[in-house]
C-alpha cells in the first residue's frame, strides 16, 4: 500500500489539506497527518477546523517509510512549515530518495524554494508568490508537475491537485475513478 504524510502547522488552509487527505484515502493510499509540533491539535488558518493529527513531526522522521510527503498552504500555516526542522530535513530526505513532494498555494514559495528544491523546475504557486522564486520556471497553470515535484496554485485547485498527486502515486485510471467519485469529471 502506497502511503503518504502530510505535514499540518498552525495556519493552515482548510482545503488545501483536507481535499488531499480525504481523496488520497479513498483512493486507498495510507494517508498520516503529523503535526509540525508537539501539539497534536493544529488551527486552521481561519481558525474554524481544529484536526487532530494522527503524529507529530518527530516521530514521522523515525520511520521514513513515506512514498509521498504533501504541504497544504495558507498563511502563517506555510511560513510555519517552512520554520520546522523537522519538517526540512524530511523533505529535503525524501527529495534526495526520489520521493513524491507535492505542495499547494503559499507552500511552493516559501516551504519548497528557500530549500533550493524549484531550482531549474516548472512550478506553480498562489499568484504573487512566484516572485519570491528565483532560478525557477513559473508557469499560470492551475497544477504543475515536473519530475517528482507537483505544485499547485490555492483553495480553488486543491481537487485537481489530489487528483494529479493520486495519478502519480497509483494511475491515470484510480484517479480518474476518484475524479468521477466527487463530479470532478
């Protein structure tokens, strides 16, 4: 079974990680939620979904058994992530393994970027944070996937880029399944 993580902080966006979380699982990929402190308990952005994380960064790093690693957005929930040790060395040790790194909104620019992880790539990112990426090919399109890297841009791309991040993880054909499932297509 195919198993993915997906690193919460406080201030995360709403949809941009349950969207993931719930299609990934009904795709049938293991899916972890780890929380980027010690408090399992994490705040969305707009401070109304409060999700109970399943672990915590720490013991996330331990087992380093993930196929794919995912970072919603949303500020200060991005600047959060990109502010946790932990959660830079997993992703710069997934990357280094080949692994799956998918990253949504605020995420890209300011989580995936300062890491040197957009270096030479296409990537997309929430309009206006593009300009906080150097050396990178930015390109207007809701979902953009380059080697083992798939971004997205907000909120309103987060069923596309679930759907995109099961293609990669499964097939065309499980995420197409999963696409008809919620009247995507």
């Amino acid at each position: 079974m195919k198993k993915a993580i997906v690193l919460l902080a406080d201030g995360f966006e709403d949809v941009e990680a349950i969207t993931p979380i719930d299609y990934l699982r009904r795709a049938g990929i293991e899916v972890t939620t780890a929380a980027v402190t010690e408090n399992l308990t994490v705040t969305s952005r707009w401070g109304t979904v409060k999700v109970i994380a399943d672990t915590t960064i720490k013991e996330v790093i331990k087992q380093n058994d993930w196929d794919t690693v995912i970072l919603p957005g949303g500020i200060p929930g991005a600047e959060n992530l990109a502010t946790s040790q932990e959660a830079s060395a997993l992703i710069t040790q997934m990357t280094s393994a080949g692994k799956l790194i998918c990253a949504i909104c605020a995420s890209p620019a300011i989580v995936l970027a300062p890491l040197g992880l957009l270096s030479g790539r296409k990537f997309t990112c929430f309009p206006g944070m593009e300009e906080k990426v150097k050396n990178s090919d930015w390109k207007n399109e809701r979902v953009v996937i380059d080697g083992n890297i798939i971004t997205s841009r907000a909120a309103g791309t987060a069923g596309e880029f679930a759907i995109a991040v099961i293609a990669n993880m499964l097939d065309e054909f499980e995420a197409e399944k999963i696409a008809r499932s919620v009247l995507m297509s």
